[in-house]
C-alpha cells in the first residue's frame, strides 16, 4: 500500500504546477448537413448503393437527387433479353452496388427516342452492354448520340465501324476490322471453334495500317466456351480441334516486326502442343518489359498420346522467363498431363518469377494431395510479396462440393467459369488492372 502511494507521488511530481482536473466539458457545435446540401459528386457515391426501382423512386420523390440519381441510371446500360434480364437482376441483387440498368430489346426504340430528344441524358451514358440481337440502325443512333466510351457488343450483326471514335474499352466478338484511335482496351470474345480464324488477321493487320495498337494497354483474348478436362478428353486427335485464332494475329505483328506495348494481357484457347512456339512468338511481338499483368487459361497437349518426361515444357514456364517486371499472375492451365500442369506451375514460382509476384491466381489439377501440397509451398517459399492471393485444386475438393463441381458440368461455363453474368459482365462494369480481383471465375 505504501509503495502505491510513494508511486503515485513521484508520478505527480512530473504533472505541470498548474495543473488542474478538467471540472468542465467544452461544449461542441456540430454543423449537420442534410442531404440536399451534400455535393452532387457525394451523391452520385450514395445512389451507387441503389437499385433501379430505388433510383426510380428517388428522381420522382425529390428535384435535388433528380440529377445524381439520372445520372447513376443512365451510366451504364445493358441491353439483354427478358430470360437473363430476369436471371441477372435475381443474381446482380446480391451484390452491394447497382451495376447498371438493363433494357430488353423491345424497349431499344424508347432509349434511342430518349436519347434523340435530350442530348443532356446521352451525354450521360457512358457503358453500353449490348448481348442481344437488336435493331442495328437504333444501336448507331445511340452511339452517334452518347458519349460512350466503354462498349461490350456480342450481339449480332457487324459493329458500327465508324461510330468508335470515342471508345476507349472495347469487348467484342471477333468483328471485321474496325478504326478506333482511342482504344486502351480490346477484349476478344469467342464462342466455341470459331470458323473465321482468318478474321484475327485482318483485325491485326487493320490495327497496325490505322495505328490503333498505339495506346492499347489491355489486350485479352477469351472464351465462352467449356474450359475443363472433359473437354478435353473427348478430343481423340488434337487435330480435330482448330489453335486459337489469336496465334495469327500475334503472326502478323511479328511478320510487320511491330510491338505491342500492353501491360496487361489475357490468353485462352487451344494451343496444341505448341506452348514454347507460342511462347516465342508473343516475345517477339509483345514488349515484354511492359507486361505487368498476365493471365493464362490455355489447353494444352504437352506430349499427345505419349508418356510424360522430365523435359516437358508448357506456355506458362516458357512464357513467363520474359516477364522479369511481373507482377500480377492468373493462370488455370488445362493440360493433358497433369504432371506437366503442375510441374510448369512449381518451376514458375520457384525460378522464372521468384519473388516478383503482388497477386496471384492459380487454379489447376492435381493427381493427389501430396502434389497439391508442393504448390503450396511453391508460393510459400518463393512469392513472399503476395498481396493478394487466390488458390484453388479442382481435384482435392472433397464432399458434397466436389459432388456439385461433377453434377454441374455440362453447365461449367456458366456456373462455375461465369462466363457470362458471374465474370465477363461484372468485368465490364468493374474494369480494373488485375484480372480477376473478384470471386474466381474458373
């Protein structure tokens, strides 16, 4: 007891002679402000949390959210029919943001008459998401009209080719040739063996004569159809199935000895037993200095109808010893041989990227525990700057998961890959510099 006290004297001994216990509390003014006074930047941040039918109801309730609220509305539109209208309202509503205002196709003629009568609401719209058939004349309308600058078109019919002057981000199916000198992104989409491989050519060639490589900085190359085994197990020959048609556009930059300058690139396709070709052939044509995001999901035959051996190489390891400033890795190889799979993935880590990595996806298939366990340490022992990191074996999910993942096969792009609401759509909304910052979409 004496030595508390003694303590709590020599503790005072330090306090100011004039100290005092504050007796009194300073009153504070707290200005609040309502919403109407808020800026219209903070609530256009707010209505962002809003569905359609919520923003609806907000520019009807009140002239001062009239304007943040039409603004969140016409932002992006998606023109998609009734059936995934329906589904992707049902699926989007478990999402925190409102993501866009989706149109059936019938109502494509109320749009354009609303953007031919108020130039005010077109310079609005910025994202137009087209994923079904639609009138071709009101669709130039439209984009005579607005300002966009984000356009997602796989519906069908050509693309306006002189109406892209203004876009910047670009997702597409393969299309005939087209001008659009401002372009910094180029999403490539396919649905299952496209028979006009030729168009990739002619895509590159037009892209170098009108110079519209120059500021690209995201060139992505994907599918929309099943990237898994069972896919690839029913090919009897791997001439049965056509290489990926982005091999000749890549062939035509390397033939004119023009680089790309990208710094995010995403692959996917068949690539035969060609990796290291491949694998070269991007090296020469792709300014691998730049490159600092790299997705990989590419079906591969390492060693057709042979036995696996040690000197295997597969496009990820043979790739990936140019891209000494990488930083950010997704790959799910689906390969053959699932030695060679794993083995690309551990040499990867351990040699070509040690420790460069901020985040990294990895999805791929083992043959046993032991082996999923070596990646594992792969990526603990040689990436310790991860920031972000995603992992997933297909093959060591146990349970009723794995149950599911067998059931559901037959609908893999749609389910589990997302191709279409779950991935490619949310990437259109959600444009960011890693690939797939979201749930994994394989």
């Amino acid at each position: 007891m004496e030595q508390r006290r003694m303590s709590r004297r020599r503790l005072s001994a330090y306090r100011p002679h004039n100290w005092r216990y504050p007796i009194q509390v300073l009153p504070v003014h707290n200005e609040r402000l309502s919403l109407e006074q808020l800026p219209v930047v903070i609530l256009a941040a707010i209505f962002d949390l809003l569905k359609v039918g919520d923003l609806l109801n907000v520019c009807v309730a009140s002239k001062y959210f009239y304007l943040p609220a039409v603004m969140r509305l016409y932002q992006r539109i998606v023109i998609t029919n009734n059936y995934l209208r329906t589904y992707a309202d049902k699926y989007l509503s478990r999402w925190l943001y409102n993501i866009g205002t989706s149109v059936p196709p019938g109502n494509v003629v109320k749009l354009a008459d609303v953007v031919t009568r108020n130039d005010k609401l077109a310079l609005l719209m910025h994202t137009l998401i087209v994923t079904e058939k639609c009138d071709i004349m009101l669709l130039r309308e439209i984009l005579t009209l607005a300002s966009i600058i984000d356009l997602y078109y796989v519906g069908d019919g050509p693309l306006p080719q002189r109406l892209l002057h203004n876009v910047i981000s670009l997702t597409t199916l393969i299309q005939e040739p087209f001008i659009a000198p401002l372009l910094t992104e180029l999403h490539i989409c396919k649905a299952g063996d496209d028979p006009h491989s030729d168009k990739y050519r002619r895509l590159a060639l037009s892209m170098i004569d009108n110079d519209t490589f120059q500021n690209l900085r995201t060139l992505a190359f994907e599918n929309t159809d099943d990237r898994n085994l069972n896919t690839l197990n029913q090919l009897n020959d791997d001439n049965e199935r056509p290489l990926a048609g982005w091999i000749l556009f890549f062939e035509v930059f390397a033939q004119r000895q023009t680089l790309l300058q990208v710094t995010n690139l995403i692959l996917e396709g068949f690539v035969s037993s060609s990796g290291a070709q491949i694998a070269h052939l991007i090296s020469q044509t792709v300014n691998m200095d730049n490159l600092n995001s790299l997705a990989l999901l590419c079906t591969e035959l390492s060693h057709a109808h042979a036995l696996h051996y040690d000197n295997d190489t597969t496009l990820l390891e043979n790739i990936t010893k140019h891209t000494k400033y990488l930083r950010e890795l997704s790959i799910s190889p689906t390969d053959d041989c699932l030695t060679c799979q794993v083995n690309a993935i551990i040499n990867t880590l351990k040699v070509n990227l040690h420790g460069q990595l901020r985040n990294l996806l990895v999805v791929f298939e083992s043959p046993n525990a032991s082996t999923s366990a070596n990646v594992k340490l792969a990526i603990l022992h040689n990436q310790s700057k991860l920031e972000l990191l995603r992992y997933r074996d297909k093959t060591t999910q146990g349970g009723l998961k794995s149950e599911i993942y067998s059931l559901l096969s037959l609908r893999t792009s749609e389910l589990e890959h997302g191709t279409f609401y779950n991935y490619r759509i949310r990437k259109g909304f959600f444009p960011n510099s890693f690939t797939y910052m979201g749930d994994i979409p394989f």
